[in-house]
C-alpha cells in the first residue's frame, strides 16, 4: 500500500511521469557488490553528462560535467532530466548517484546567464526545465544519492536536496545551503518546501531568510547532509550507501519515505 501511495503521489507531480507507469524495480533481497566490474558496466555520455551503469548491481553513476561550474544551464538541464528519464525507463537500473566531475564544485545552481537580458519565451522555458530537473529526481523512484564532492549552493543545493540521502566531502572549503536571499531571490516555495522536508521548519526558516551557507560539519549538524567522509572516499562511501539501501526487502526503502507516501 505505501509503494502504492509513494508511486501515486509521485506521478501525480508531473503529466509527463505519469507515462512512465507503476512497475516494480525493486525485487527481492539480493546480494549486490559495491565495486563496478569491467566487464558488467556501460557508459553513455553526452556532452554535458556521463552515465554508467553497472548491470550487476542496477546502480548508476551520474556525472556532472559541464565546466566551469556544473551551472543549470537549459542545455545542462534538458540533458539532466533526459538522462534520468532512460534510467527511470531502465528497469534494471535501482539506484543513481549523482556526483560531479569538476574539481571543488559540486554544482553552482541555476546558470545566472540564463536569467539575465534572456526573452519572457527563454526564460519560461528555462524555468520548466529547472521544474522538470527537481520533479525527476525528487519523483524517482529509484534510490537516489548526492555524492557531494565540492560546493553547492542554491540550485545546485535543491539538487542535492531533492536525493534520497546526502553525502558531503568533508572538506572546510566546501559549502552548502539555499542562500537565493543573499542573491536578491526569493527561493521559490518548492524550493523551501523540500529543505523543510530535510531540515525540519526552524532550521529552514533560519536557513531561508539568512540566505545561509553551510561548511560541511554545519551542514551535517543541521541534518542538510547525512554524512561526511574524506573526501577521496565520497564516490565509494556512496556506493557502499546504496548497496545497503537497495538490499532492503521490496520496495521498502522507497516506499516508506514520508515525504511521498502517507502509510
Ligand atoms: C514564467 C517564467 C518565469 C521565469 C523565471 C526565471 C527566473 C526565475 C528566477 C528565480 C530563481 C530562484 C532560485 C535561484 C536559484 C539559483 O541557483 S540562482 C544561482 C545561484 N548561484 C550562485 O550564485 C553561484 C555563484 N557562484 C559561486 O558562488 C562560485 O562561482 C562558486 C560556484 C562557489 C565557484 O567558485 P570559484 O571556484 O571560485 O569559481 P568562480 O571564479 O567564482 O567562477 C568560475 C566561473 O563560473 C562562473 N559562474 C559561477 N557561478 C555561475 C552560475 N551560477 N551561473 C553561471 N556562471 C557561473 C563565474 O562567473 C566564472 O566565470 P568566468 O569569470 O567567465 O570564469
């Protein structure tokens, strides 16, 4: 019944999930390994994204890789939400983690140059695209992980927020949090809705209107990330996460999240 409801509430976000359909990824327990094979893995890659999957395990690699910054750019979006379509499609694909390629950036939220001297016509369809970003992620249903191997604020915090469980570099440089106030923003509802969700309401109230940017151990301590590890240890810690996430019974790890489902 909680699957039922989770996948429910869930398609319910966006028309275009809903053709996606109710089917179980999640089978029974399974003895997964961590480490990717050679001989079991498959890359795709577009400009702006790499995805490889491992077949043994149903986990993918979601790299983010569209320097200087990983900015949401429109390109950068409509390749992201793509991506996580074929996965959500794959039905041997269980669980993504998403990470970056770039050195120090995790990602640095919506592209500015998006929004700036842009047309009413550009500008709304950039905005659908950074919709269509959250409500994929935010709406998987498989696991999903941030590997959160260098800054990200705002959009690129969303992001993260929008996965199952987070996992930060533990790097002092590194910072976190939806600080659209100190950019002049206003983060959009969903945006504060989903920090709710994580944080709870005080922490996101204080976060929200001081535009705050977690280091690493703030944003442990707030509970805006789940752990933190050294941060040559970020990829395989996430890995080693969802081989114990995935080997829950069923459905059960997904279906038994508050944020989609009642029961
Ligand atoms: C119905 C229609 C409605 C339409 C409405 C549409 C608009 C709606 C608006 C509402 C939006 C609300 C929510 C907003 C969310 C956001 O995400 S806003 C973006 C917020 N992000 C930032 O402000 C990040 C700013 N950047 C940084 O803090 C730093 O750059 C960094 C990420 C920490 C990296 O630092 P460092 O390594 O020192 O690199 P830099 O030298 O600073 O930068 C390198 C180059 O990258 C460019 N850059 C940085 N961030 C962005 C970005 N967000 N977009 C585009 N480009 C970026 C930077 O300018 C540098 O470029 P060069 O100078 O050319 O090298």
């Amino acid at each position: 019944m909680a699957t039922l409801l989770k996948h429910s509430a869930k398609y319910a976000l966006s028309g275009r999930l809903a053709r996606l359909g109710v089917h179980s990824r999640h089978g029974g327990l399974q003895c997964l390994q961590p480490r990717l094979l050679p001989h079991q893995r498959s890359a795709s890659t577009s400009s702006k994204i790499l995805v490889e999957m491992d077949d043994s395990t149903g986990i993918a690699v979601l790299t983010m890789k569209n320097p200087p910054v990983n900015s949401l750019s429109l390109d950068f979006l409509t390749e992201f939400s793509i991506s996580l379509e074929k996965l959500e499609l794959d039905r041997g694909c269980r669980g993504v983690i998403l990470t970056s390629a770039l050195p120090k950036i995790f990602s640095a939220g919506l592209d500015i140059m998006e929004m700036y001297g842009k047309s009413p016509e550009h500008c709304g369809e950039f905005w659908k695209a950074v919709q269509e970003m959250w409500l994929r992620l935010y709406g998987s249903s498989m696991i999903t992980i941030a590997a959160i191997n260098g800054s990200s604020p705002a959009g690129g915090c969303l992001m993260a927020l929008a996965c199952d469980y987070r996992i930060m570099a533990e790097n002092p440089k590194y910072s976190i949090g939806l600080n659209e106030t100190q950019l002049g923003i206003v983060a959009p509802f969903w945006f504060k809705d989903t920090l709710v969700n994580t944080v709870g309401n005080r922490a996101a109230e204080l976060s929200l209107q001081l535009g705050l940017l977690y280091s690493a151990p703030d944003a442990l301590r707030t509970g805006l990330v789940d752990l933190l590890v050294p941060e040559d240890k970020v990829l395989s810690t996430a890995s080693q996460t969802m081989t114990q996430w995935l080997a829950i019974p069923g459905e059960n790890a997904i279906g038994s999240n508050p944020r989609v489902s009642s029961s």
